[in-house]
C-alpha cells in the first residue's frame, strides 16, 4: 500500500518555484567597422563593482569565465596572473583601468590587441554587469555590452530551513517516531538554513551565464571556430 509523505508536495513545489525566479538577460553594440578578425591578444584587464567583486578571488572567479568566452571566439587571452604582475611593476592602480584611456595604457604594456573592462555593480538576488572592449592604440571603445542576471537566491536561507525541517519530519515520521519528527525537523531547519547561506557555487553559475549571455554580441576573431 502506498504511503504518503508529508511534505514531499511543498518540497517540490517550492524546489520548482525557486528554479522559475532565475532569468538572464542582455545586450550590446559593437563597432561595424572595426576589423575583429585582426584580433588576437586580449586582456581583461579590470573587474570591480559592488564590494563583494572587489575580492581578488571573485576578480578572478569572473575574468576567468569572460576569459573562457574569449577563447571559444578564437582570441588569446592573457593569463590574470600576468596581468596583475605587470600592473604590480608598472604601479598601476585598480582606478587606473577602469577607464579606456587607463586600459589602453596598460594593454600596450602587455602587448594586447584590445583591452576588457567588466563592471558588476549590483551583486546579489539580481546580479548587473556590463562589459566594455578598448582598442589599444587608439583607446576607442569598440565593443560594450550589458545585462542582467536574477536567482531566487535570496530564498535559499529560508527555503533551506524549511526544506531541511520538512526534510527532518518526514524522517522522524518515518521512523514511526514523533519526537524524532520534532527532533529532526529543528536540526533539518538549522542545516537547511546553513545551506541557503552558502551562496558562492550559485553565485558562480550566476555569474558565467550573465558573462556568457553579454558575449553572444561580441564578434568573433578570425581565429575562431564557431559563433
């Protein structure tokens, strides 16, 4: 005879709700006569924004995947580590590149083609980013692009709690144990709650498919095998 679980409803409706607040979205321009194909070195060469973007490791987290964007449009991009050592050497400051000018001055210096500024301004439930490509040599902007991302991130705190409560109830009950129901049910919700915190790995997807949405306007090099 087939028993039904307490709980198992909600869990999936909620699970399914949660999945259906994320949307991606963007768009951008590019320079119809600029010569793309003669594109080979890039840079991405500052990545600033809200606070949290300010951290190197998400600095690199994100050049990282705009990198990886780069290189299925048949371009070389220069390693993060090279670049923060020759802006180390050279003593250019964060500041210093987030202006066209700024990049078009240290891409030179690295033997770049065109120079990528990213900006992440809101980092959170609704993530905006926008994207912005310098000629080198004559500091022009030849590409730009911007968009969104949103999760339903911001109810993983909660809706872990509650997932993690039902979770644990539904094993109390199974066990034929109400107190092992109420027992479970507040270590479920102080896991789950704990879990909903933990918000790097969704952050991440989060973050590559923006990256990855703003670079389907961005030509390709000559180099590349697709797009």
């Amino acid at each position: 005879m087939m028993r039904f679980v307490p709980g198992t409803g909600l869990m999936v409706l909620l699970a399914a709700f949660m999945a259906g607040c994320a949307s991606t979205s963007g768009s951008g321009n590019y320079d119809q006569n600029y010569d793309f194909g003669s594109v080979k070195r890039v840079a991405v060469v500052a990545v600033e924004g809200a606070s949290a973007v300010n951290r190197e490791a998400a600095q690199n987290q994100i050049a990282s995947m705009f990198n990886q964007q780069l290189l299925g449009k048949g371009y070389s991009p220069v390693e993060r580590s090279q670049i923060k050592a020759v802006m180390d050497e050279q003593k250019f400051a964060q500041s210093d590149v987030t202006r066209a000018s700024g990049a078009a001055q240290l891409g030179k210096i690295l033997n770049v083609d065109t120079a990528v500024i990213l900006n992440v301004p809101q980092y959170g439930q609704l993530m905006e980013m926008s994207a912005k490509m310098v000629d080198v040599e004559s500091a022009r902007i030849i590409w730009s692009a911007n968009g969104s991302a949103k999760t339903g991130a911001g109810l993983n705190e909660k809706a872990g709690a509650f997932l993690g409560a039902v979770g644990g109830a539904v094993g109390g009950h199974q066990m034929n144990d109400t107190g092992g129901a109420v027992v479970g049910g507040a270590a479920g919700a102080a896991g789950g709650a704990v879990a909903g915190e933990a918000m790097t790995p969704q952050r991440q997807e989060q973050a590559a498919k923006l990256v990855k949405k703003l670079s389907e306007s961005l030509p390709g090099s000559s180099g590349a095998t697709g797009s």
